[in-house]
C-alpha cells in the first residue's frame, strides 16, 4: 500500500493496544476506520477519539464482523478472544465478495485473533505478534550494528582532540622555555 487515503481499516477489539495501534495510524489518514468490538459502547468511545484526530471513524457491533472484514483493507486485531475470530475458512468466503483485493492483517493479540492458515490465503498479507518481534529484533540488531559504528568514529574523533588539547598546552611552554633559554643566550652574549 502506497497511500492510505482511500484505505478502509478495521480495528477488531476497542481495548488500551487497539486504541494505541489506531493513534499510530491516525497519522497516515485512512479513508475510513471500523471499529468492532462486543460493547458498541468501547467502540463508538475509541471512534470519537479519533474523529478528535480528524479521521472518519465509527463504531460497530462485532456480530456484523463478516461484513466488516469485507470491506476492510487493513485488518488490526487485539481482542482477548479464547479462539480464532477469523479463520482460514471464514476469510476464504468473504475474499469473494472482496473480488480478492489485498489485504494486510496486523493480529497482536495473544492467544491470536487470526488464524495462521488466513496467511496462505491469496492477497492476504498476515502479520502477528511474533513477526513484529522478528522484525523489532532485526531493527534493534542493524541499530546497534549503527551504534557501534558510530562509537569508533567518534572514539576516534575524541582521541584526535585530546592530542590537539595536549598539544595547546605544550605550545605555551615550549614557548616559554625558548624565551627563558634565549635570555640565558643573550645574558652570556652580554657577559662575554
């Protein structure tokens, strides 16, 4: 996905991570965001906040969960949910009435609210708590490869300073020592 302003999101679960992904996600401007969850009331309650974020955003019953999912480009889940809330089977009806369109689906929810097998499926693009893991340790490694990297340049740097400092505080008495010597010179001149 390219662009996000003519992309549906749907937010299964109105909990304190789905508020926090869909915060996230305000910043790219989705068309429209869904959001379902068992009380309408948690769901209107987290749309308004992010109609405050000026994005179009409603409520929904999860019983229509179906028909959500059909019309949803990008799929967040975190519900508390005991069992596969979509599975393999039930998204393989509904990609028909969604002429197979992409969709990518981020399920952070632990036990997972998306089936594994959902990920075999055409045009789908599942993503869940592990692979965010992989991915943030991936992140984390090629940050610190950066870091290290950096800590020798500038260890180097350093070491090149304080042998300037050193330096400038030598000039001065090197320059004094000169004069001092040349004064003796010039005493013993003066004397012979």
């Amino acid at each position: 996905f390219d662009r996000f302003d003519d992309k549906t999101v749907l937010c299964v679960g109105a909990g304190k991570m789905a508020g926090l992904m869909l915060r996230h996600l305000a910043g790219l401007k989705p068309h429209r965001v869904l959001i379902a969850n068992r009380s309408v009331e948690n769901a209107d309650a987290l749309a308004a906040e992010m109609r405050g974020l000026g994005v179009s955003a409603e409520g929904r019953d999860m019983a229509a969960l179906e028909d959500l999912l059909a019309a949803a480009d990008i799929v967040l889940t975190s519900t508390g949910a005991a069992h596969p809330l979509v599975t393999a089977g039930r998204y393989r009806a509904i990609q028909k009435a969604r002429r197979y369109r992409p969709a990518v689906m981020v399920d952070i929810a632990v036990p997972r609210d998306i089936e594994a097998a959902v990920a075999s499926l055409p045009n789908v693009y599942l993503y869940n708590v592990d692979d965010l893991q992989h991915r943030a340790a991936g992140n984390k490694a090629a940050r610190d490869a950066q870091m290290a990297a950096a800590k020798t340049r500038l260890d180097l740097h350093a070491a090149e300073f304080f042998l300037w400092l050193a330096a400038r505080d030598v000039g001065p008495l090197v320059k004094a020592l000169y004069e001092h010597c040349q004064n003796i010179a010039q005493a013993e001149l003066a004397a012979a």
